[in-house]
C-alpha cells in the first residue's frame, strides 16, 4: 500500500535523522581513533628524539659490567617487613613503600637527600634516590660509572647548560639503573629496579 504524502514525509525525515546520527557516530570514532594515532606516534616520536620537555636531553646507556642482583645488599624479591632501618610502609594493596632511615643518608660515599624501597606483592623490586646539587650529581654519576660500567662521554658533554636534561640508563640481567639530572632544578633521581618484577607495577596500575 503506497504511503500517503504526510506519512512519506515523516518516513523520510526519520531516515536523514538516522542517517546523520549515524554519520556522527563514524565521525566521532575517525576522531577517536585519529587521537590514538596521533598519541602513539608522538609518543614514538618523544622516544627516539634527543629533544626533552624543557630542551635537548642527553640520553646514554651501557651495558651493566656488575649486576648487583638488588639494592644496598638487600636481593630483588626479599621480604621488607620487620627491618628496624626502614620506616613503616607506605600504601595499600599490592604495591608499599619504606624510608631508609639510616644516618647519615648516604649511596657509597655520596649524600643524597631520601631513599626509598619499594615492594610489590611483598618482593622488593625497586630502589628510588633522590638527591640535590650538581656536585653532588657528579659525585653520583662518578661512583656509578665505578660499579656498574663507563659511560662513553664526550669532552664538555656534561658542562653546565648544554643539556638541560641527562638521563642515563645501565642493565643487567637482573636489574636496570636509570639515573635521571634536571640540571636547571639541580634535582637528580636514580631508579634501580628487579627486571623481572618490573612488569608488576604496570599490573597494579592497569587493575585500579
């Protein structure tokens, strides 16, 4: 039975109305999917580019020569609980935290400002040092080049302002050092990390 002129009309404005929806639905996830792309390869781009957030970055690493298979003695995968040096933990669920709290405060013979262990379902599994000042940074960088392998630098490379960011990286086959100078702040990080826990902490993040 043909449709009558008014019922046409409505048929016809009710398919342009679906028809745009959907339209502005493919839209939308063209965009979607745009932003991802265009997110993944900025972060490739960032990755492989010696130009850091605040200006060129020095980026170095080597293989490790002495693997310590842990931090300050203690072996990747030990239980924290119950040392009388470490402050009570810190945090909730899979993932704590303690305080060295040792004094003086001090990696080898060099001074920092805090140390932190970390724990993941009850293994230790990192080692996060903080520290301030560009002597002390040298003092640092030297004492690791020392342990774990040098660090092939040019002449001047390291002089004041020419890198505002340094970060350099030695692995192992149990453990990985980044040690990261932000040479405006003065502030210096090292990270000294279980290879094989690593990966647990990119868990927790994705479980909450």
């Amino acid at each position: 039975m043909p449709l009558r002129p008014q019922s046409l009309a409505l048929y016809e404005a009710t398919r342009s109305l679906k028809e745009s929806h959907a339209s502005k639905e493919v839209r939308q996830a063209a965009r979607r999917r745009g932003s991802w792309v265009l997110a993944l390869a900025a972060s490739a781009i960032l990755a492989s580019s010696p130009i850091g957030p605040f200006g060129p970055a020095l980026l170095l690493a080597v293989p490790m020569t002495s693997d310590p298979g842990g931090f300050l003695n203690i072996p990747w995968k030990s239980s924290l609980e119950g040392r009388g040096d470490l402050s009570t933990p810190e945090g909730e669920g899979r993932v704590k935290e303690y305080n060295l709290v040792r004094t003086p405060l001090r990696l080898g013979d060099v001074p920092v400002s805090s140390i932190r262990l970390v724990t993941v379902d009850a293994q230790f599994a990192r080692a996060v040092v903080r520290y301030q000042g560009n002597d002390t940074h040298d003092a640092m960088l030297a004492a690791l080049q020392r342990w774990f392998g040098t660090l092939d630098l040019t002449p001047g490379q390291l002089a004041a302002g020419t890198q505002p960011q340094q970060q350099f990286t030695w692995r192992g086959d149990d453990t990985e050092i980044n040690l990261t100078y932000d040479v405006k702040r003065e502030q210096g990080v090292l990270f000294v990390e279980s290879r094989a826990l690593a990966s647990r902490f990119n868990e927790d993040l994705g479980g909450q």
